[in-house]
C-alpha cells in the first residue's frame, strides 16, 4: 500500500491527523514561561527551516494526501520572508499559521495582503482579556500589540484565531476574553483554548499536565531536528531537543518521514484529542 | 564522558525502543547510536550478520575484531569483544598475542597469516601483495576472505565511531 493510502486509512480510522505541522523556526522575540520549545531572542540554535525548505514540504505534503499545513515555532514572523513563504504554502493546501501577532509592522501588513484571497487563518496567541495578566504569562506590550494586531489583520480581510493557554485563569477571566475576541468580530469556532502541556520549558517549570497517550492526536510534524509524532514533540529542555517522540530524522522526501510516521501510528491505540483540546 | 547523548529506552526516538532489552538496558553503543534510529533499520542488521557466524567461525573472526581494535586503540570494542573472543573459543595465549601484550609467533600458522593479511588491510592496504593473498588463501576461501574483510571494515567503523565519541566501554 502507498503511502499516499497508508494516510488515508490512518486519518479515517482516526490514528492521525490529516494536518502537516512545520517548525519554521525556534526563534522569538518573547521568552514565555510555558514554551515547549525554548524559544527565546537569543536561542543558541534556531532550527530554522529554509522558505524552500518548507514550500517543499508542503508541496510533498499535497502530494502524499496531506489536507492542511500548520505552520509554528518559535515565531513564525522572526523570519524575513515569512509572508512570502505563507502565501505560497496556502496556495498549495489550506494552512494556519501560528504567531505572536506582536511583529506586524505597517510594512508587514501590507506585505500580508495576498493572504486575504487564499485559505489560511493565523492563529494568536492571547492568554487574557487583561494586559496586566496576559503580558505576565507572554511579555510586556504583548497585550496591545495584539490588541493593535487583530483589528489590523481583519480589516485586510486576513482570517484571524485566537489560541489561549490556560494554566490558572479562571472562568470569568475565560468569558471576558471570548467578550473580547467576539467584539472583534472573530466567532467562537476561531477560539482554541488548550491547557499548558507539561514538556519542555513547562516541564521545567513543573507547569502544565501530562497528556496520556490517547490525549494528543499524531499529526506529523518537521523541524530542523527530524520528524515527531505530533507538534508537542519536538521540545526542548536545556538547549537540547527531546527525542522521544521522534519518528524519523529524515525528512526529505516527506514520503520516507510518512511511512514512519504511520508505521508507529499503527500500532498506537485510537486516540481522541477533544477532552484536552490539545492541538 | 562520551559525546554523543547516550539515550535511555524512555528519551529514545519510538522507532529505537526496540534496540533495547525488556529491562531498558542497551549497551553505550546502542545508546549512543539510538540518536540515528533511521540508519539502524539497516545498520542493526547489517553488522549482525557481519559479526555473526558466518562461512567463517566466530573464533576467527573474534581474533581478527580484537587485533583491528588493537591497531585502533579502540578502548570501547576491545573491553567488549576481548571477554567475547575467549567466549567463542579464542585461546588467552592468542588473545594476548593479539593484544600486542606477547609475540604473535606463538599463533599457528593459520591465524598467523590471517593477522598478517589483516594487520596490512587496516595499515597499508596498498602494500598487500599477491603474494600474501595466496597464502592467506591456503586457509581461507574466496568467500571467508570478503566476509573477513567486510568484518574488519565494519570493526574500523566501530572503532572510529567509539574512540571518536568517546564512548564508556561497558563496565
């Protein structure tokens, strides 16, 4: 059986996503206290995917039956042609793309315009309705930069979601923020809200919960060190990848990565990842 | 302290697990290899039918693994194939005559030449003359001759890689 069969019968079983995930880099320009991966503005080894690189992928991607690319870090738009990179990849399948949303310059936006005509949503980071509460957890001036950011986006017609992370928020902190997003005009499908999963730099930090095995739905996902099982494997403790949740280090072509991947996914239990919303 | 990260069942990549005992224990080498578990799917394979019996007895392959080690001065592999070479039948008399620690003359004159061949394999590969190779096969066939040195090439491989990375000989 091709791999490109192998896939779907995964993905219809329910054994995996039907999503690619891309590491664009480990880079950042914030420092979070629940980062799996490390990132940070001065992170020794950036893990940086090349733009052709991860077009590549993505092309390889569509290929074996891929439905949709996810694009994270580290932050996304630490990356130069970033926005040129992202059109391209949402040209080829439907993608979102993971951000900070605290880079978007006059001069970025506008270079983000095309993205308005193509299937991509970027996907924002936001923990909290109140600056004070939001900016402990992700950075100073985090807060209005998104605040500054989100309008900006939609006002391009460039879809927008909103990620928020919880660790000790509580309910009523919860429904101000949908407040919020919703007065943006962005619905509730487009909010995620996903615990802190205790791996890397949350592991350390003794934050976060363990997800069990059936917790986390495998979706294959690349970096720079190889391909994981799903996008929180790839993490990092101490400068160091974690290992074990990898699957192949190569990762070219995407079709050798695949049949790892889904050789491992066989033999794993069906999972389910709607009782953590870990995605 | 070896170089590379020498990985426990737990933290190896999931396609490495298997290299691992039901304990979790691995050898440094398995450990230390698990970080590549794309290139063990063949790698693994491979050097077990190479240092396996083969068309050559394990005595005389053990004593050809412990001299190439010795050449390289490969501390990891001659901690654990000089225990393994007494094991499949080599006597300590050679062992230790391989080891450089008394003359090779007290080998017989088979294992003598096969050292002879080997030592010129690994040291001047280009020195070997026909000469030699017609005596070495006065022992051996044609096809123990390419196992042998497949054996050997395999054994450098092991050697450079343990000395390179340092690689704590098994306690």
């Amino acid at each position: 059986m091709s791999a490109r069969d192998t896939l779907a019968t995964a993905v219809e079983e329910g054994r995996c996503g039907d999503r690619l995930w891309l590491y664009a880099t480990y880079h950042c320009n914030l420092s979070c206290g629940y980062c799996l991966t490390e990132s940070m503005p001065g992170i020794a080894n950036r893990r940086t995917l090349s733009s052709g690189m991860l077009i590549r992928l993505a092309r390889e991607a569509r290929e074996l039956g891929f439905e949709a690319i996810g694009i994270t870090g580290g932050e996304l738009f630490m990356l130069p042609d970033a926005a040129e990179t992202l059109a391209e990849i949402a040209s080829l399948l439907p993608t979102v793309a993971l951000t900070n949303a605290t880079l978007f310059t006059d001069r970025l936006l506008e270079r983000l315009a095309p993205l308005a005509d193509l299937d991509i949503a970027l996907q924002i980071s936001l923990d909290s309705d109140s600056p004070d509460r939001n900016d402990a957890l992700r950075g100073p001036e985090n807060f209005a930069r998104v605040e500054r950011a989100i309008p900006a986006l939609l006002e391009r017609g460039i879809r927008v979601r909103i990620a928020t992370t919880v660790e000790d928020q509580t309910e009523a902190e919860l429904a101000r923020l949908c407040a919020l997003h919703r007065s943006w005009g962005i619905s509730d499908d487009d909010h995620l809200v996903r615990g802190v999963v205790r791996r890397g730099r949350a592991e350390l930090a003794g934050m976060g919960i363990t997800p069990g095995p059936t917790d986390i739905l495998p979706e294959l996902t690349i970096t720079a060190d190889g391909a994981f099982l799903h996008p929180f494997g790839p993490t990092v403790r101490h400068g160091v990848t974690d290992l074990d949740l990898l699957v192949s280090r190569q990762v070219l072509p995407l079709e050798r990565a695949a049949e790892r991947f889904l050789r491992i996914v066989s033999d794993q239990p069906v999972g389910t990842d709607v009782a953590r919303n870990i995605r | 302290m070896s170089r590379l990260r020498l990985l426990q069942r737990d933290e190896a990549p999931l396609p490495a697990r298997t290299i691992y005992a039901a304990d979790g224990s691995a050898s440094p080498l398995k450990r230390s290899l698990a970080n590549a578990p794309d290139l063990l799917e063949t790698l693994l394979p491979f050097l077990g039918q190479i240092y396996d019996e083969g068309a050559v007895d394990l005595a005389t392959k053990e004593l050809v693994v412990v001299r190439v080690s010795q050449l390289n001065a490969c501390r990891y592999c001659l901690a654990a194939h000089r225990p393994l070479a007494l094991e499949c039948g080599v006597g300590p008399e050679q062992l230790a005559a391989v080891c450089d620690e008394i003359p090779l003359e007290v080998l017989a004159e088979r294992e003598r030449t096969i050292i002879e061949w080997a030592d010129c394999y690994v040291l001047d590969p280009a020195g070997i003359t026909d000469q030699l190779v017609a005596r070495v096969l006065d022992h051996l066939r044609d096809d123990q001759l390419v196992e042998l040195a497949l054996l050997i090439g395999a054994t450098q491989l092991l050697n450079h890689f343990c000395t390179a990375f340092d690689i704590p000989p098994t306690a």
